[in-house]
C-alpha cells in the first residue's frame, strides 16, 4: 500500500510539474469592483460589464491613446456630403465564437437588435438611424433621419458590439447569460457575484496579438482585499485602487500603477418625476436643487476623501474637455445662500431625503462627507447603502430621492450627457424632461463643426446644471493596478481594461 500510495504521489508530482512548466495555460485574473449586471450588449449599463465585454465583444469601432476612432470590425467608413449615410466597409474573414460568419447580415441584425430590442439602453445612441441596409456581404450603409455627429462615437462603444445573429435567436432574452460575440475571447462560464471566465478564441481576427490564454474577472467589493490579494498574487490586475491606497501601491517594487483621468462623471442623480418618491419639495422646487448644490463644498470632498487626487466638476465632462463650459464654473459653497433659498421655496425645517448609495468604501465616504456638509444648510440625508445591481434597479423603478452614482465616459460628449437628459431617454430615470434641452441636444447631434456643437452645448448647460436632475461633482482618475508579471498593458482614456497584446511573465 504504501508503494502505490507513493507512486500515485509521484505521478501526482510529475502531473503538477508538467501542468506548471510548458503547458501551462497563461491564466490572468483581474479584480473588479463590482459585479457586472446583465452580459448583453443591448441591455448592459455598468462600467464593470464593459470591461467583460472587451475580451468578448468586438465593436465596429474602437478608440486609441488620443481619442482617435480606429477600425475594429470595420475597416473604415465614408460619409455622404449632406451626412444623412454613412457606409461602413466590414473587416471579412471575422468569425463568432459559435463558427458563425461575421458580415453585412450580421452587422445589420446586430445594429437592428439594438434598436428595436425591448429595454434596450442602446436605442437612443443609435436613435439617428432610419435604416440599414446590405451593400454587399462587407459593406453595410446606415441611413440616417438626419446628420448626426456623435455617430461613430457611439459604434466604439456597447452600440457597436455585434452578436452572432444565430445564438441570439435562440436565445431570446436570456442571451446574456451566454454572450456570442467575435472578440477575442469567449465566454465559458459565469456564477454570480463570484467570478466570469473567459477563454482564447483560436479563430478571432486578430489571434496573433492575443498571448493569454485564459481570463478570470473577480468581483471583490472591497477594495482593500482586492489590492491584498494582488500584492499577495491572488490577482494580477485590479481596478478602481482607492486614491488612498495609490501611495501604498507605488511604493511596492512589484506593483505598477497606471493612471488617466477618466472620461465621464460622478455625482448625485435627483429623483424629480419618477413615482412616489419625486413628491417633494426637492423634486418640484429647481431652488432647493440649488440650496443643495450651494452646500456642497467640491473641492473639500476631493481632498477628504480622495486626498485630492480626484477633479472637481460640475458638468457632464471634465474641465480639460474641449467642450467644457467655462461660463459655467464649478459654483463655491454658500451655505448664508443656501438656506435663503431653502427659505424662500418654503421649506422651514429639515429637509429629509432619502440618499442611496451603492456599496463600497469611497461611495460610503462620499455620501457622509455629502451628508455632513447638507446638514449644515438644513438637508437630513438618509444614507441607504445598497448592493451595486440593486440600486440600478431601484434606480429605473424611482425608489429614491437622492441617488450617488456616476458614468464611466464616452469620447464624445453626447455618449456623456442625450441619455440622462432628454426627455424619455432610457437612462434618464429621474424623468427629467425640457423641450429646451432637447432641441439643444438635437442641434450638437446635427452639427459636424466642434465649435457649432460646443454653442448647442452651451443651450444645455444653461437649462441643465441650474434645474436639471444631474449634480455633477467630481471626475475619478482611472486607477489600475498590475503585477510586474503583465506586460504590454496599455491604458486607454475611456477606463476599459483592454487585454489584446498583454502577455504574462
């Protein structure tokens, strides 16, 4: 017994050895800050879901280092003089993860999806479109109701993701729970708010910069265990480092830190029309919105919380964004004018909001520094801490008052701003609603030239920022982690963490 006990030993061993040394699959995992809601590129919302679909899901376009838009799917595009149709020239040779052709048939059925898919939160980026039609089997033409800038923006991000029109058909709606797409890898498994596994896809287009061979995304909430377990090498990537822990990460020799400032925005969504909960003075009253703002000190929350690594803002992009606002500062905190306002609007004693937060540690700072600061001009925020899914879903049902949750950013201002502002858009799950701001909306989507789109801008902000349902407060930086074991990483300015060309030591 004992000579076979050894033997099984050995070749256990011998198996351990072999598995660790020449076959081994390079395996990378990357910690996420939540987990990801539903993985369909119609119906997905969450920044965290965005990154899953970069090694699953390839768009027609995608964007570099610069903001530039680059070919992914599509090779390229022309527009007609009058801007009413664009022809998209598609990549051939490109497969989905079920064997399937990617072409203009496909192309057409994805962008139809899209559109026309019950809940689908891509509608209104692609609203512009009357029409696709097949040229040929590589080359689509969308035709549009009217000129619209952003549109190529929009096909760089979830708009522009194609799906396999057969497993889309037979899935129905429960396609998310297995995605088919033609990205660089393809979905194996995925159990809930514990991991989602992702594996090489030896027919993609592009398979010779792709040197990993396996990919598992980790949802770990908490930040401070997801950077232990990549100093311990349980990861070896994370993002979203709290801006506390950046000192912490740049002194270890075996961590690199890499660090942009990101695209969209973080602030308080304002329920003003959406059920029962819209019934105050907050929601009915645009003075006590700006009693609430007035008692807001920016800058401060940014060095409390962020030790002033984060910027402050107060629009739908950061400052250094070509179409950022300059007649519209970040506003200082007033709190003599705040409760004036609260005065005047007829508001005596404290104003009781209801303030939901989704759960983790900066989130929870954030809504007690807000907290304190609106106490102090006679706000009393009750802070609701909520699982990150879940408060997008009471999000959309209006079960809130006061909701902190921002945007991860999209190149184009419109992916930032037409969404959560017009009236019935998707997204807008305050029920905000001005024809003044979406006539204004419609004139930046018409307008090709930056600075006749950045004077429509302007219409907004002017309506928005003082009435609207959106208090914009500050811009992350993109905070991502890794090991000194991952090489040929390369952060892009919209936050995603992207693994084409990244290799494992």
């Amino acid at each position: 017994m004992k000579k076979t006990f050894g033997l099984m030993a050995l070749s256990l061993a011998l198996s351990a050895a072999i598995a660790g040394g020449a076959l081994a699959q390079s395996h990378l995992r990357i910690g996420l800050a939540e987990d990801p809601d539903v993985l369909d590129p119609s119906l997905a919302r969450t920044y965290v879901g965005r990154i899953v679909f970069s090694s699953i899901c390839d768009k027609l376009f995608d964007i570099d280092e610069k903001l530039a838009i680059v070919p992914q799917l599509a090779l390229g595009h022309e527009t007609s003089a009058d801007g009413k149709t664009v022809t998209i020239k598609l990549r051939p040779g490109v497969k989905f993860h079920d064997g399937e052709a990617f072409d203009a048939a496909a192309a057409k059925y994805s962008l139809e999806r899209h559109l026309s898919m019950k809940g689908s939160f891509r509608k209104p980026e692609l609203g512009s479109v009357e029409k696709v039609e097949i040229v040929d089997p590589t080359t689509i033409k969308l035709l549009l109701k009217e000129p619209f800038s952003p549109l190529l923006a929009q096909l760089t991000d979830r708009a522009g993701m194609m799906v396999s029109p057969k497993a889309s058909e037979a899935a129905g709606d429960k396609f998310g729970l297995k995605p088919v797409c033609a990205g660089p890898f393809k979905f194996v498994e995925r159990v809930q708010q514990d991991r989602i596994v992702v594996e090489k896809f030896a027919d993609y287009w592009n398979k010779d910069n792709v040197f990993i061979d396996k990919i598992t995304y980790l949802p770990i909430i908490d930040a401070t265990v997801r950077l232990a377990n990549l100093r311990s090498g349980g990861l070896d990537l994370i993002e979203r480092v709290l801006a506390t822990d950046i000192k912490t990460v740049r002194e270890n020799p075996k961590l690199k830190l890499i660090s942009a400032v990101e695209l969209g925005y973080q602030g308080i969504t304002m329920n003003l029309a959406n059920g029962a909960k819209a019934d105050t003075p907050f929601g009915k009253d645009a003075r006590v919105r700006r009693a609430f703002e007035l008692s807001i000190d920016r800058e401060a929350l940014n060095q409390v919380v962020f030790n002033g690594e984060f910027v402050p803002g107060n629009q739908w992009i950061n400052p250094t964004n070509y179409y950022y606002q300059q007649a519209f500062p970040v506003p200082k905190r007033d709190v003599a004018k705040a409760k004036a306002l609260l005065k005047e609007a007829g508001v005596t004693g404290p104003l009781t909001l209801d303030f939901m937060v989704p759960n983790g540690p900066e989130t929870r700072a954030v809504a007690e520094v807000v907290q304190s600061m609106a106490a102090e001009a006679g706000f009393d925020l009750k802070i609701r801490v909520t699982e990150f899914a879940t408060s997008l879903k009471q999000g959309e049902d209006g079960n809130y008052q006061l909701f902190l949750i921002g945007w991860s950013g999209r190149s184009d201002p419109d992916g930032n701003s037409y969404s959560f502002q017009t009236c019935g858009s998707p997204q807008n799950n305050s029920k905000y609603c001005d024809k003044e701001v979406d006539a204004a909306h419609a004139e930046a989507r018409a307008k090709s030239v930056p600075a006749e789109r950045k004077k429509a801008y302007e219409k907004v902000a002017a309506k928005f920022l003082p009435e609207g349902s959106i208090l914009y407060l500050y811009h992350r930086r993109v905070l991502v982690a890794l090991t000194d074991k991952v090489e040929g990483y390369k952060q892009m300015p919209d936050g995603l963490v992207r693994v084409v060309g990244v290799k494992l030591k």
